[in-house]
C-alpha cells in the first residue's frame, strides 16, 4: 500500500487509518458492516457498493470501497494487534480508587455507573472536586464508561488552516482583525489541495478538517467549489471550519459533498459571550449551529474553559448547551490569553479544571466522541492530551497546515506541534495511544 503509515516499521503504523470492515447487508441508506466480529451501521451517499464489498467508513459514511487483497492485507495486519489494543485498553479502564474517595463523590459516581440520572447540583459538586482521589476516581469512572460505550476507538483527524484572515474582532483570538502584529498568510487553491492529497495519500487520512479565519476572500461559493475539488480527487470525510456563513453557505456546503462542520460556541452565557464577541450575538451562533444539525451535518461544537468571568456553573450550563445541540463530537478546551488581544492579563485555567470538564462531559454523553485538544497539549505538554484521553476523551487532530504557515495561525501563544513534521506528529500519536490501547475505529452512526 502506498502510504507511510503502512511502510513504516511500528506496530501501529497505520493507526490515522480507518479500519476496513465487510458489507454484510443493507438497511435503506444504511450499510450493516461486519467489523472484527461486530455490527456496525454506516451512511451510503456517494460509493456504488454491494453486498461483500470491504469499505473505509468515517462519521458513520462510507468513504471508498477498498479491494478485497488490499482490505485483507490489512486486516491480517490488525488482527492480532487489536485485540491486544483492546486488552491494554480494558486494563487501564478497570475501576480502582474508590475506596479512597470521599462518601459523596462514590454515591454519585455509583449513579452514572448505573446509568441513573444526575442532578445539575450534582454535576456541579463533581466538577468542584479539589480533592485528588476524588478527581481520580472521576476520572476512572468516565474513562471506564468510556471504554463500556466505545470500547477502545479512537477518531483521529487531520486539520488544515488555510487562512489567518479575519474579519471579525473577537477580544480573546490571536487572529482577531485589530491585532496589526501577526504576519497574515491565506493558501492558494494549489496549495490546499497538495496539502490534501498529500494527508490523504501519503499519510493516510480518511477524515480532515479545513479550518480557516472569516475570511472575506474565501466566500461560500468559493469554498464550495474547493470542497468539489478536493472530493473529486480524494476519498475522506471532510469538516469545514470558517466561522459563521448563515443557512444559505452552510446548504452550499452540503450540496458540495462536505458532511462535517466545526463551529464553537465559546460560552453559552450571554454576558461572557459578548465579553469575548462585542460585535456579535450569541443567538446568531446557536441558531448557525442548530441549522447545521438540521441540514444534516456530523457537528462538532463545545466551549472554552476558563474564560474571564467563568463560573463552574457555566461551564455546566456549556456542557449541557452542547449536548442539546446533539453533536457528533465535543471540543471543549482552555482559554490560552494571547499576549496581543485585550484580555492578554487573564490567566488560564489549571489543567486539572480542563479535565474535570471532560469527565463530567462524559458522564452526560456517554454516547458522544470527545476531543482531547491541542490547547490541553499546549496546556501541559508533558501529558496534557494523555490525560485527556484518560478522563474520557476518544479523539483528537493532528495539524497537517504546511510548516511555512502553521506559526502563523495564531489563536493562542506556543500552541505545542507548531515547528514539528505531520511525520513527527503522528509518530507521537501512534506511540501515545499504542500505550492506551487505542485504535482508528471511527466507523459506525452514533
């Protein structure tokens, strides 16, 4: 197989690869597919596919359908190296610890063990913890409920960010329109689309994320024709990430063959929101999301921890605003100060907030796939992203922005991986989650 991660000599060497599975049926839409054992569902809108035919499926679509020798080939890899994923994985998820956390904390955590409901004043007590055996028995227990819905699957993404262009404002954003110290760069449609196909087909990327500023260059019918492009040469699950487009660019979107879209909220606090948007309306966000979900995209949204002002209860009320929204993937990650916006003075959260947030996330959506961010890595560097996956989390990015221009996407100081190879990155990648027991199972419908 043409691919780095196949060549490469590490046990885990095609780890940003789905994982073939075999057409067994057909529900409607639906493809039924045998993988390793188990039924998983899958979307068909775009392959000409049959009964027998092994395909990759990322977001719950399938994305090409892969020759028999080569899906066997694979499979013949994995077979052996999954489970013994799998077994590491049930290892380190097994519950331990909670004879060492106080009375309160085990009762509620007893609750979310047994699927039982939790209370807003409960969830608020859990994320208030500052005791450390009672985090760590949190973050047993969302890891373990973790591992009992998702077994060991792992969503890993590529993201591109092919604009530092903005024209909007926002107080905490390195790459807000005021901040007149920032080298800007905007890729051209070349450029993109070598960077693509090189994450598609030397590095073997089945989902990617184009992520830009609101860049007025790069209109919604000109990312619409882009996103044509790009999936008339390369089979993947695309995300599309440029800020607020309204109804009408995000149906664009669509009708060009994108499935996925990023879009934060931030904060769903009126008043924080307007301390970071001035310009902006909360309402106008909420309602861009809910639109996406309506046409029919996988969506990934969430919000920042540790914005100026921010309360636990906030950060409750955030976790609950994105789970009404019924997102395909959560991002919640810190507020990093950036040294040229009006709130550079504020400081960030302590990680061990960050992590509570994801534990807690997961006792909420025990179904729904959680991003260990780049901005937890940057956080701590040392094992920042491993602890996040430790708490509950099952995904994250990789930054695929060609070196020249990825310094320059400045959203927050020292964004860790800024100077390293996608090579590099996904070495370190493929070495923090082979110690996890973690494999690239995004394959069925939540």
């Amino acid at each position: 197989m043409p691919s780095y991660l196949l060549l490469t000599s590490l046990p885990l060497a095609n780890m940003c690869y789905a994982i073939p599975g075999k057409i067994t049926d057909f529900d409607g839409k639906k493809v039924i597919v045998d993988y390793f054992g188990e039924k998983r569902y899958a979307y068909n809108e775009f392959k000409e596919v049959k009964k027998g035919d092994y395909i990759y499926a990322q977001g719950g679509f399938v994305i090409n359908v892969v020759p028999e020798k080569e899906a066997m080939e694979i499979l013949e890899f994995w077979k052996e190296s999954f489970f013994k994923l799998r077994e590491v994985d049930l290892r380190l998820a097994r519950l331990e610890g909670s004879g060492v956390a106080g009375e309160k904390t085990r009762i509620i955590l007893d609750k979310a063990l047994e699927g039982r409901k939790i209370d807003f004043e409960e969830y608020l007590y859990l994320l208030s913890l500052e005791d450390e055996n009672d985090m760590g028995y949190l973050f047993k227990v969302a890891n373990f409920i973790r591992q009992k819905h998702h077994k060991n699957a792992c969503c890993v993404h590529g993201i591109i960010e092919f604009s530092n262009f903005c024209s909007s404002d926002c107080l905490y954003c390195g790459i807000r329109k005021s901040n007149r110290t920032l080298e800007r760069y905007r890729m051209s449609e070349e450029e993109i689309l070598q960077t693509v196909r090189e994450a598609v087909s030397v590095y073997g990327f089945k989902s990617i994320v184009l992520q830009s500023g609101e860049d007025p260059h790069f209109d919604a019918d000109g990312i619409s024709f882009l996103i044509r492009r790009i999936l008339k040469e390369n089979n993947l699950l695309l995300f599309i990430s440029v800020g607020e487009v309204g109804e009408r660019g995000l149906k664009k979107f669509y009708e060009a063959g994108a499935r996925g879209v990023l879009i934060r909220f931030e904060t769903s606090d009126k008043e924080l929101y307007s301390k970071l948007h001035p310009r902006d309306a909360l309402s106008y966000r909420m309602a861009e999301i809910r639109a996406a979900g309506e046409i029919g995209f996988l969506v990934l949204t969430g919000g920042l921890v540790g914005v100026p002002g921010q309360k636990n209860e906030d950060i409750l009320k955030d976790i609950f605003a994105a789970k009404k929204l019924c997102p395909e993937m959560y991002t919640f990650g810190p507020f990093l100060p950036h040294p040229d916006t009006p709130l550079s003075q504020n400081q960030p959260p302590a990680v061990e907030l960050v992590l509570k947030t994801i534990a807690v996330l997961r006792l909420a959506d025990v179904n729904g796939k959680i991003v260990s961010t780049t901005a937890l890595e940057t956080l701590d560097a040392e094992k920042g992203r491993n602890d996040g996956f430790m708490a509950g989390a099952n995904s994250l990015m990789l930054n695929l922005t060609p070196e020249k221009y990825r310094g320059l996407y400045n959203i927050y100081p020292g964004r860790i991986h800024e100077k390293e190879t996608v090579k590099h990155q996904i070495d370190k990648a493929i070495e923090d989650l082979q110690k996890l027991g973690r494999a690239p199972t995004d394959i069925g419908l939540r």
